[in-house]
C-alpha cells in the first residue's frame, strides 16, 4: 500500500513527509493504522546525527497509539479493530527477561530492531524498490505502520488515542520509574529532578504511591506549575544550591527517593546527593550524551544510598500500558495538560521545532 511517512533522508536535515510503499504483515506481524504520535527528543536526537547508531532512510516516530487494521498469520493477541499503543521495548513473554519480573528488557528483538529490521531481518517499508528501514521498531511518523505483535499493547477502546500515545514513551517512563523502579512507599519523601513529560509522570507516579511530600526541581516557572497539578507538593529552581534546599528541607537527611529526569550529569550527581542517607534510593530516568559519565563521590553509597537506572520506567508494555491507561481513564492521571500543541504529519518538523525551543511538554500529531 501506499502512504505518508516523515522520512529521515539526511541528519541535521528536517524530515521529508512523502508518499513511501508499505508491504503486508507477515506472520507475527500486524498492519497499524496511527491516530496519534507524540514528537519525542529520542526522534530529534536520532535526526540531528548526534546518535552514533543512528541510520538513514528511515521512518522516525515511537510514541504512537493507532488501531490495527489488518493482522498477519498466527497473530493471537490482537484483533481487527483493537486500539494499540506502539511500544519501542517489546513484551515477547517468553525470553529469560521476561519470565523474570526484575526486568522489562525483552531480549527477542533487540538486534533486528535496534539495525532497523522487524524480526525476520526485513523491512516493510520502502519507495520504488529501495528499502526504508524502520525506526525503534515503530516507524510512527505514518499513516500506517507494520510491526510485530509482541510490540503492540491493546488498549481500552474508551481511551482518546491522543492520550493513549504519550504512554508510549515519556509518560510511562516517568511512572513506572516511580511505580516499578523506585517502588515508592507510601508517606515517602520524593524529590523529582525535571518537569518535562518524564519528571512530571514521575511525580505523578510518586502520588499514585501515596508519597507524602513531592519536590520537584526545575529551571521553568512554567513547568514547575506543570508538576504542582500533578501532584508536586513543593517545587524548587534547581541550580547549585538546590541538594542543600533539599537537605534543608529534610531535617539534613535528604529525600527517600529521588529521581533524575534531565538527562544532564551533573543534575544526576545532584540527584544521588539528595537521596537520603541510611535508604535513600536515586533513580535514573535521563539519557546522558554518548561518552558521558556520571561522577559519585563513593562514600554517599557506602552511607546506604543506591542508585537505580530505568529504561521505559521498567514498565512490560503489553501488561502495564493497558493498565496505566485504564488508571487514566479513572481519572488518577490527568493526561491532558502534557499535549502543548496538535499538529499535522506534515508539521512534525514544527514539532521539532517547538522542543527545541522548550515550547510546551509534547507535541502530537493527529493524523487525519
Ligand atoms: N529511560 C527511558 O526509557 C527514557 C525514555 C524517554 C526519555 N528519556 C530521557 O529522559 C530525559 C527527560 O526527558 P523529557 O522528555 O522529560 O525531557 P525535557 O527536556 O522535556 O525535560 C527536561 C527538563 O529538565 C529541566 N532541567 C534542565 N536543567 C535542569 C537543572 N539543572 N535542574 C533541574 N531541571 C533541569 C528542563 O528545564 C526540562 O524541563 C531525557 O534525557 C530523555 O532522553 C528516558
Ligand atoms: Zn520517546
Ligand atoms: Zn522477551
């Protein structure tokens, strides 16, 4: 079939939106028509060439919700008609790391996806008789796209898929972080080190576990408002000074929980300083610039802090996201305030834009 795509040509360039080939699902495979994606920094960071595993042509895009429109043989988790949410971290349950429950890093697909390849080491996209690869695994900047079941979780179809897109990424990355990493104890004392769309689902992650005090810090007024309706119970303008507000602010021990959701290192370093001594656990939701490392003075864990990385906030996407969404719809997650601007396909270079700019938590495109 034929369809629109926003096609990565060149780094440093902006996306080319174009009429590209689309072959049918093979087995395991589900054809994926998008009613929305959200515009993330991981598509921004893989065009701009700073990613060193980065590759072209490709289809970027990975936060995105859609209904399934056709399926291929032995696919038995979804239906025609099921709303879906694409996942870039797949659920296979049957690899050694999904049979644990320490980890929601499926080993199925990981070098086929991560080379731009669906499982069988082919694509599905192209344009007269060139292969495009695929992005993440999802290839969500389209009309349509095709991937394996075991990356597509189904949703309630009362969801708005607008909404249903952000957990995709960013949003269940902040919660689970809270939810599934941290596995923060009710009464707690948090501190959320950045309010974009991951530091603010960690605060609302830290209230969805009864969390006492929530701190959040960041540099925008803006933002920090952001993070007071979903639940922050304070906020700090981070800064140099900011691990001694915090200790100030918790009788010199520091926080239960803290989470570091800028991606700089040294606000990650920030983030293990306040943890509490005796307990206090630092969980680490940024992504550092290749080559980057993070410094920790080693008395700070030998005074009983531990620090913690989240990849997707430890979230199996085809049991959890379900779940996250339902929580939603209960109305324990407001959703709305994070969609900052709705675009057309043809305005995700504008989406681009208005990140780099700082405008607003996410973008989403709705697709006509
Ligand atoms: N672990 C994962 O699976 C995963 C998934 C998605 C995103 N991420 C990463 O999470 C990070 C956050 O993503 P996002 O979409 O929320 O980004 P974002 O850019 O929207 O938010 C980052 C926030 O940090 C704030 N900040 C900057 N300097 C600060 C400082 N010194 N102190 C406090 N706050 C400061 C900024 O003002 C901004 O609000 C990124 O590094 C992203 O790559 C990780
Ligand atoms: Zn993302
Ligand atoms: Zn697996």
């Amino acid at each position: 079939m034929k369809l629109r795509a926003a096609v990565l040509e060149e780094f440093g360039r902006p996306l080319a939106v174009q009429e590209v080939d689309l072959a049918e699902p093979r087995a395991g495979e589900v054809l994926v028509r998008l009613v929305a994606c959200g515009v993330c920094h991981t598509d921004l960071y893989t065009a701009s060439g700073a990613d060193p595993s980065g590759y072209v042509p490709t289809v970027l895009g990975h936060e995105g919700a859609g209904v399934v429109e056709r399926i291929g043989d032995a696919v038995t988790s979804v239906a025609l008609g099921d709303h879906v949410v694409t996942l870039f971290s797949p659920q296979c349950r049957e690899c050694i790391h999904c049979r644990s429950s320490r980890t929601n890093l499926c080993l199925a697909i990981r070098e086929q996806q991560n080379n731009g390849y669906l499982p069988d080491g082919t694509t599905r996209l192209g344009r007269s008789g060139e292969p495009i690869r695929h992005f993440m695994g999802t290839s969500t900047f389209a009309e349509y796209t095709v991937m394996p079941e075991i990356a597509l979780a189904k949703i309630n179809r009362d969801a708005p898929l607008e909404h249903a897109c952000l957990f995709a990424c960013g949003l269940s990355t902040g919660l689970g972080a809270a939810i599934n990493t941290a596995k923060v104890e009710a009464g707690s004392t948090c501190v959320v080190f950045g309010a974009g769309m991951v530091g603010l689902g960690a605060v609302a992650g830290c209230r969805l576990q009864d969390a006492e005090r929530i701190f959040c810090v960041d540099l925008s007024e803006e933002r920090l408002d952001l993070a007071r309706g979903q639940g922050a119970t304070g906020t700090l303008i981070g800064g140099p000074d900011v691990v001694q507000e915090i200790l100030d602010l918790t009788d010199g021990f520091g926080a239960d929980y803290t989470f570091e959701a800028t991606g700089l290192v040294g606000v990650m370093r920030q983030a293990v300083e306040s943890a509490r001594i005796g307990w206090g656990l630092c969980t680490i939701a940024g992504v550092a610039g290749k080559g980057e490392t993070l410094d920790i003075v080693p008395r700070y864990l030998i005074t009983g802090r531990r620090v913690a990385g989240s990849s997707f906030g430890g979230v199996k996407g085809r049991d959890q996201v379900p779940e996250l969404v339902e929580r939603a719809l209960r109305g324990d997650i407001d959703v709305e305030p994070f969609i900052s601007h709705r675009l057309s396909l043809d305005e995700v270079n504008r989406g681009f834009e208005l990140m780099e700019a700082q405008d607003g938590i996410r973008s989403v495109i709705a697709f006509a």
